[in-house]
C-alpha cells in the first residue's frame, strides 16, 4: 500500500485531495499452491459466486493434519471482526452493506465432505467473533508429498465502502474474495513435524502473505463491464448481454481484479512485457505520465535488481469513487492513485505507480511475511521508490518539482520518520496488528526506508545494488524473512568490504531496525586558541595578522547525542580553504579533533555527503566559528544556520 499519499497532502497542502496442476517447464516457484475459479459477478446482489478447486502440496517432511484457510471477507462482516475492531470503525463502512464470504459446498479428496470438519479459528486474538481463519481436520493426514485437493463452492457478498476491496455503485474492485490457504512452514531448524500453518486473521495494519500460485479464472459479468486482472486474458466470449472471460497467471501470490464499465483501456510496451493501463475518461491526460512512470520503474528494478520475470503487467487509476482501492499492489495487478486535476508539478501519481509496481519484487517475487515483517515489503519497496523517484523526478524534486520548490520522495520519507513524536517507542520486532497507535506507517514504511538510505550510505551504492542482486539470486520466488535479508547483507558488505564493517551487519540492523534509539551528531564548539609569544604576550590578533606566522591550536568538538552508533565523516574547513576529511567511528560521546599550525577552523561539517540519513537533526550538525567582533558576520552565521537549516529539511 501507499501511505506517503495522505502525508503528502497535509505536508503540501497542494492536492485537491484525494489448468490446475503445477506446470512443470519453466516454472518461477516451487507452486505448492493452485486455484481455479469459475464464478460470476452479481451486479445486483454484489456478489461474487461459483466454483474454486484448489490444491496444497505437502512439500516438507512432515505429516500434516489439517489445512488452514483465510476467509479474508469475513473481516467486512459485523463490528466485532478483529479488523474492525483494529481499524476503529472502518472508516465510512456502512454497517448495512457489510462483506462476507460463505462457504456452500467443501469438499477434499474423493469428494469427501469436509464441511462439518470446519471450524473457525482465531490464532492471533482469540476473537470469537472473527471468522478470517478456518480449520479443516482431514480425514487422513497429508504425508510428505501428498496433494490435497479441495473443492468450494462460495459466495463473496463485496462490501459497499472500499478499502482495497469492494463496490461503488458500478465500480468493482474484487480482492481478498475467496478461500485461501495459510503457508505451511516446515520448522526452520529442519526438526521433523514441528512445523505449522502460518494463517494469521485479517487486521487493520497487515497485508498478507502466500504461496506463489498458479490462477486459471473464468469470470462471467455483465458485458458492459471492462476488466483488468492480474492474469493474461485467455479467451472471451459474449452471449447473450453476457460477458465470460478466461485468465491465466502465473507464480503471483495473489489475483485480483476489477471491473467498471467507465474504464478506458491503454496498451504501452516496455522490452519483453505488455503492459495495461485502466483509468476513467477524466485522466487521459494522465496516460502518459502513468505509462512513462511504471517504465521507469521497470527499467530501474530490472537493472538494479533483477529481471522482471512476467511478460505482462495491468495498472488501474481508479474513479474518485473507488479511490479506497487505490494504491495497492497484486503483483502482476497494481491500483495507482490519482484524482483528475493532478498539477504536472506534483509527482504522486508518478509516485504510487512507482511504489506499487516496486511490490512486485517485494513481496511478489521475494514473497516475505507482510504479517509478521511487514518492513521487508513496504520499507524495502518504499527505499527503491525513494531512488527511482529522485532518480528520473530530480534528486531534489522526486515528489513536488516546481519551480519555487522541490521536495524529494527521500526527503518526504525521512521527515516522516524524524518529525514522528512516536518514532522511539517501538521497534521493528512487532508483528504488523501490534504497532501501537499511529506508528505502523512510520516505522514500516518511514523509517525503514530512512535507514535503509542510511545503510547505502554506510556501504555505498554499488554494494547495496549488489545486495539486492543477491537478494534476488537467492530468494526470488521463495519467502525470505529479515534475518534472511540481514545475512545477505552481511555477506555482500563481507566479500566487497572485508572486515570493515565487522563480520557481520548486525550491528546496523540492531540499532536500525529493532533499536528505539535515535541517532543525532552534533558539532559543539570550535576552539581557534592562539600561541603566546616566548616573553609571555599574546601576539597580535588583529586581522590582518591571522594570515601571518601565528600559531594555533584549532580544535574541532562533536558529540553523539544519540544512542544509536554510526561511523561519519567529520569535514574541517579552514580559513585558508585547506579541507580535511576526518572518519570517526561514532562510539564514544564526545570527541575532538586538534590541529597545531597556522590554520584556523572556519566551519565543521559533520556527514557533508549527507549519508546518515537517519540523523533526526541535520541542523546541528554544521557549525561555523563565531568571530567575536563583528556583528555582520554573527548575522552572516545566523543567515547561514538558517539556510542550513531549511536546506537540511529540503535537500535529502
Ligand atoms: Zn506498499
């Protein structure tokens, strides 16, 4: 999801807001999952109903007694859901119109009935009332290498107000809407049977999480209807005032799709993929920038990470009445986020295209657990939106570029994350459902990103390009956790760097990701003390002697005003212009810097190439020696804090 989209408004004030079986030649991911569909849209009823097969492949070494499933679009059904509850009241949600899924028919392998083995679930909560999670006992218990197989026959009643899934009048956007099944997780130590279903209920901060599946979907609906799905259309047919239409995907972790009869209907390529492009009539002055956006974005993932493994994509700009879909990601499906009068100034259309096509790398390709580290998708993916903004946007202006102000995507991140009140009372440990209040988006999205820039900055951009190509390497199409990510980045910096950093990078990932300390250098005080002469008198200090032969010893004091320890670059500047870069570890709380000659320190300078990203306080890490005599210069110096200081907001 996007959420720089709601803090980009109240920052500017410039928007007027708003075949079953696994196919075995050339699969991307291992398939442990397959569903096929055959259902229909009610456009009265604003149901979706019919058919699912689906299947779990038992690919451990365990012998397993159930399936779990997700019921997603129960969470719409009363007041008392988890998510509701979470969500406090989801916001416009009619208690009149609510959504829910039923299941008619379950049946397993040999046409057992499962039904009466059902059972609703609530593993995380407790919450008797929530029924997102259910429990099949099978019959006989799934051996290593067994399939299970079921077939449901369903119905999705779509609720009214969307939030990422639902109706508007005519408007359709169909997610979370069938039976899906949990991960099995084999244990990580490889202890025979002590594996689980990983099936968390649907809540308000979380996403999801799944198994790279294959989806064959036939959809009757109106004929008026035009879709766009996370599939390739396979066959269409009309009959009747009828439409039915046949997709195929391929290795995503989700399908979804939607289906309006305003849509108009653009085709761009980019290299190998074909890529789609859904809005309403009211922003096809938008088709450009849209396609121009996502073709960065393929271009810059593809060549700093890894390829871009579909050979398709479908992107939708959803009507102001289906807004609540907007920015969302399904893999080979995205929702950007728009309104008609967007100023060619302001790049957030750019911005969540940008954002949420980046979700296919992570979390479609490097399927993490958005439960449990909901950092390794949206901080990670919010980090390459940052780069690939300011990259084609302007590394001043990727967000806002106007001509009396440009504001970076880099920036907007990081000043989320500083400015946040609440940025030191949690860590990234937390399962997504328990952030408290208000810190999620921060931590999840913000701050990781921040740090995550202030780790290229520790390692430099080629290596953290070569992390992520190894990340790719190793972890495409499989379900990477952070510690996963954490290693790949020790052994990355280990190959490029040696022991530099350490033999590993957990002291970054501790302080950055899983610490609530802040980080925050500071310059205090610059000392220019001159040499008294043999006899005991000072020499002269008047100005037109500083250039001469006195001597000085010129110190340089910092101090760590945080907890959290980087190494940073301190740079001295002296009166006669000599500069010195100094690289200082960052441990200890205070530190100074002598120099004897006849140089004076003029100003001090700490982290110039602004690479600690995550310092909460750019204004205090530059200080000038303040003349003691003239008053014009200490206005100079107050001028100069200022415009340091407006420029440290601005400028990273
Ligand atoms: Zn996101």
């Amino acid at each position: 999801m996007n959420l720089k989209l709601c803090f980009i408004v109240s920052l500017s004030l410039l928007l007027p807001c708003q075949a079953l079986l696994p196919r075995e030649n050339k699969a991307l991911s291992d398939r442990i999952t397959g569903y096929s569909f055959d259902v229909s849209l009610d456009t009265e009823a604003k149901t979706v109903s019919g058919k699912m097969d689906a299947y779990w492949v038992n690919n451990t070494a365990d012998t397993v007694p159930e399936i779990r499933m997700h019921l997603y679009m129960n969470a719409f059904r009363s007041n008392r859901t988890t998510f509701y509850k979470e969500s406090g009241g989801s916001p416009g949600r009619k208690e009149s119109d609510p959504g829910w899924i039923e299941i008619k028919s379950f049946t397993g392998n040999g046409e057992k009935d499962l039904l009466p083995l059902m059972e609703y679930i609530s593993p995380d909560d407790g919450n008797r009332y929530d029924k997102t999670v259910i429990r099949i006992k099978l019959p006989e218990a799934a051996m290593p290498g067994d399939t299970v197989a079921v077939a449901i026959d369903f119905v999705t009643k779509l609720p009214s107000a969307i939030r990422r899934t639902g109706f508007a009048d005519d408007f359709y956007f169909v997610a979370q809407w069938f039976p899906k099944f949990g991960v099995y997780e084999p244990s990580r130590d490889g202890e025979k049977g002590r594996g689980s279903w990983n099936c968390h209920q649907f809540h308000a901060n979380s996403e999801f999480y799944s198994n790279h599946s294959v989806y064959d979907v036939k959809i009757s609906l109106p004929a008026e209807y035009v879709t766009g799905s996370g599939g390739k259309l396979i066959s269409e047919k009309i009959d009747d005032g009828m439409k039915t239409q046949v997709f195929r995907a391929e290795d995503i972790v989700d399908f979804a799709w939607t289906a309006w009869p305003g849509y108009m209907v653009f085709k761009d390529k980019w290299n190998h993929v074909d890529i789609t492009l859904l809005l309403p009539e009211t922003r096809i002055n938008q088709v450009e920038r849209q396609f121009t956006a996502v073709k960065n974005a393929l271009e810059y993932l593809d060549s700093h990470v890894g390829p871009y493994p579909w050979d398709y994509l479908t992107f939708v700009d959803p009507p102001m009445k289906g807004a609540g879909a907007g920015g969302m990601e399904y893999t080979t499906l995205f929702t950007s986020g728009s309104s008609d009068r967007m100023p060619e100034y302001v790049n957030v259309p750019e911005m969540v295209t940008v954002h949420e096509f980046g979700h296919a790398y992570f979390m479609g390709i490097l399927a993490s657990n958005e439960f449990e580290e909901p950092w390794l998708d949206e901080g990670v993916n919010s980090y390459w939106e940052g780069r690939i903004m300011d990259h084609y946007y302007g590394n001043g202006s990727g967000m806002i570029d106007h001509r009396f102000l440009g504001i970076s995507d880099k920036a907007v991140a990081r000043l989320s994350y500083v400015l946040s009140p609440v940025r030191q009372i949690i860590t990234n440990r937390e399962y997504a459902w328990n952030y408290p209040n208000d810190t999620y988006g921060m931590m999840t999205y913000f701050k990781a990103a921040t740090s995550l820039h202030t780790l290229e900055g520790i390692i430099g951009q080629e290596t953290m390009d070569n992390v992520f190509r190894e990340y790719y390497r190793e972890w495409a199409f499989r379900h990477p956790s952070a510690s996963d990510f954490i290693d790949v980045v020790s052994e990355v910096v280990r190959n490029e760097h040696g022991e530099k950093f350490g033999s590993d990078m957990n002291w970054f990932f501790d302080q950055a990701f899983f610490g609530t300390g802040i980080c925050d250098y500071r310059v205090t005080r610059i000392v220019n003390r001159k040499h008294y002469s043999y006899e005991g008198i000072a020499e002269d200090d008047d100005e037109e002697s500083q250039n001469s032969d006195s001597l000085y010893t010129a110190i340089a004091m910092v101090d760590r005003l945080g907890e959290v320890m980087l190494p940073v670059e301190v740079l001295i500047h002296f009166t006669n212009g000599d500069e010195i870069l100094e690289v200082w570890d960052g441990k200890d709380r205070y530190r100074e810097f002598v120099y004897t000659g006849h140089r004076q320190i003029e100003w001090v300078k700490i982290d110039p190439g602004h690479k600690i990203a995550m310092d909460v306080n750019f204004v205090n890490n530059s200080l000038t020696e303040k003349p003691s005599r003239l008053a014009v210069r200490r206005l100079a110096n107050k001028l100069l804090s200022f415009i340091q200081f407006t420029f440290s907001l601005l400028l990273f």
